[in-house]
C-alpha cells in the first residue's frame, strides 16, 4: 500500500491502520527468527505464543486507526504528543485487556506508534526518510501526563549505560533507515525470497542494537552473542545462503540457550515493514547500478 494524495482521509487512515496490524502480524509469523515468537513456536518466551501476538497486533488496529486520524495534516507540537501518549498508553491497555496482562507489543506500539502518527502528519505520500524524522521531532517533545515508571527497559539503559526504545526513536530509527531498510532492499535485489529478505533485515538490525530486552533476560553476553551471530549470519550470504542458514539455526539456539529474545529488534522489524509498505521512496541508488 502507497498513501495517495487523492484518497479521502478517512480511506488513507484505515489503509495505515491496517498496514500497520499488518506489519506486526507478518513480523510475528516470519520464521525462523532467533529467540522469538514466530511460526515454529515461542522462542525463548514461556508466556507468548504467536496466537496471542496475532490478537494483540488485531486488538491494536483502532489505536493505530486513532492515532492516524488525530495525527492527520497537523504539525509536531506539545499538543499533538501529549495527545498521541494517551493514545499510546490507551493502546496499552487495549493490548493488555486482549492478552490477559502479557505484554506482547509495549516497543511495538511506541515505534509503531509514532510512525503511524508521523505518516499521518504527512498526509499523504511521503518518503520513508520525512516520516522517520517527523516521528523523532514527536518523540523528543515532552510528554507531562506520562507516568514516571521505572520500567526493565530503563533499568537497563541506566545500568549498561546504552541507548533504548526512546533514544532509538528520538534519533530518527537509525537501525531502520540505516540498516534494516538498506539490508532488505538489498537481498531482495540479490534474488534472496521475500522471507529471506526480512530476516536478513532483522539480523541487519541485530547486529548492533543496544536491545533492552535482551539485556534484561541474557546482559552483556546475550547482547554480545546476539550481534555477533547476526553479524556472522550477513557475512556468510544471509539466510538465502545454505551456510547462512546454519549460522542462523546456531544463533537461535545459543539465544535459547541464554533465556534471551531480541524483542526491540522485532519491534524494529515491523516498523521497518511499516515504512517499506507505506512509503513512496525512490529506488535506491544500487538498485539503479
Ligand atoms: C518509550 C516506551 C517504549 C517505554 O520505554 P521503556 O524502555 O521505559 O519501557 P519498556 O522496557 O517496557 O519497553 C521497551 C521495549 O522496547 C523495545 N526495545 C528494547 N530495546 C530497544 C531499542 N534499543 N530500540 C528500540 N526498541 C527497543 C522492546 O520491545 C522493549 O520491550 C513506551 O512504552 C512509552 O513511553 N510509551 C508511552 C506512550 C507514548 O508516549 N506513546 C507514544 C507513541 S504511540
Ligand atoms: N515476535 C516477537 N517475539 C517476542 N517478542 C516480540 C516479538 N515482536 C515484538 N516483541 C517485543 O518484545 C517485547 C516483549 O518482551 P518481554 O517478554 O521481554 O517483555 P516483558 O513483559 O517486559 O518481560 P518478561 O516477559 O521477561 O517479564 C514486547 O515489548 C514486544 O514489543
């Protein structure tokens, strides 16, 4: 789906609702992703499995339908965050209320979220690289009404002295417009399947990410063993390669092994299969050589 300029809001915003569902539903089925929730089972996750991430990423479909229409045309300002932190946090509890308490998609709908809302505030066809910055100007805004919680994500930013969900989008989403969107287009173009394709893009985004997630459940040597398998997975020719995909298989037991899932960087995932499916960017420059 492209958002055109001459579709009537209310189609555009239920065409970016959708895509979005969408984009949370194709990231949870695609397989074989190390230490996540995906077709072949829970991954490193006793209390997820992929039934509930589809009705989690269904029950988000009117947050992110309302966040479009709140966010339609209007510039970033104080109240358009605070407005879209409601909406989030209001999100949340949608999602809690559909999975019994577990939380499924809390990165999702914050990068999610803000990228709906920054398509939104485009109002129509726009470049991945507009909205991406348009989604970082909201997330750096204050938001008063959010709750001071000290959740594991922020523990684990101030204990390892690393970047997290916040800074990842305050910074314009460098792991998606710098790698994982790269990373996709270019294994498409070098003949890998479009599976092959996304989960290259997820090791392309695992190769550095400062995931709190992993740094939680695994610390420093979840998130070291995390890099350097992905890093080892695109070395060898990504997962449309034979050795590429033994190299994923070791990956994805060691992540179980060590109790650690890389759910940042499946959140990262979608948003990358977000922009990809909504925005109108012009073919990158190494397609054209
Ligand atoms: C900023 C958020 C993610 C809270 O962050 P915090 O680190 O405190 O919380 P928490 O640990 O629960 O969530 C972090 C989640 O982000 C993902 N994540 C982890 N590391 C990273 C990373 N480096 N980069 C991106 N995402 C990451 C993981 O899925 C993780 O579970 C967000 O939930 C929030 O503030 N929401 C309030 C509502 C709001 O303002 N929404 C606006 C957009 S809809
Ligand atoms: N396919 C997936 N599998 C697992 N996690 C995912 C997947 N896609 C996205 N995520 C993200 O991972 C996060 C879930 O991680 P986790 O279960 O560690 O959270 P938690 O509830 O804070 O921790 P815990 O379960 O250890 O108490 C969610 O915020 C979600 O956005």
């Amino acid at each position: 789906m492209k958002l055109h300029p001459q579709k009537g809001v209310e189609e555009s915003v239920s065409e970016l609702a959708r895509a979005a569902t969408q984009s949370l539903l194709e990231e949870a089925r695609l397989s074989p992703k190390p230490g996540l929730v995906d077709s072949r089972g829970n991954g490193a996750h006793h209390d997820l499995s992929l039934a509930l991430m589809e009705r989690s990423a269904h029950s988000l479909t009117p947050t992110f339908h309302a966040l479009a229409l709140q966010s339609w045309e209007r510039p970033a300002d104080i109240a358009l965050r605070q407005l879209v932190g409601r909406l989030g946090r209001e999100g949340e509890q949608q999602m809690m209320a559909a999975t019994g308490g577990v939380n499924t998609h809390r990165g999702a709908i914050w990068a999610l979220g803000l990228l709906v809302s920054a398509a939104a505030m485009h109002g129509m066809a726009s470049s991945s690289k507009a909205i991406a910055a348009t989604a970082a100007q909201l997330a750096a805004l204050p938001d008063d009404a959010a709750p001071k919680i000290f959740s594991k994500g922020l523990r684990a930013t101030r204990r390892y002295h690393v970047p997290g969900a916040r800074e990842e989008a305050q910074q314009g989403f460098p792991h998606v417009m710098h790698l994982a969107l790269p990373q996709l287009r270019r294994s498409r173009q070098f003949g890998a399947s479009e599976s092959e394709a996304r989960i290259d893009a997820l090791m392309a985004i695992m190769t550095s990410l400062s995931d709190t997630c992993v740094l939680s459940r695994a610390g420093l040597t979840g998130l070291k063993t995390m890099q350097n398998g992905a890093r080892s997975v695109l070395v060898a020719g990504g997962s449309a390669t034979a050795e590429g995909r033994s190299v994923l298989a070791l990956l994805d037991q060691q992540m179980l092994a060590l109790n650690a899932s890389p759910g940042g960087a499946a959140d990262l995932l979608a948003a990358t299969l977000l922009l990809d499916g909504i925005a109108n960017d012009a073919a990158p420059l190494h397609t054209l050589i």
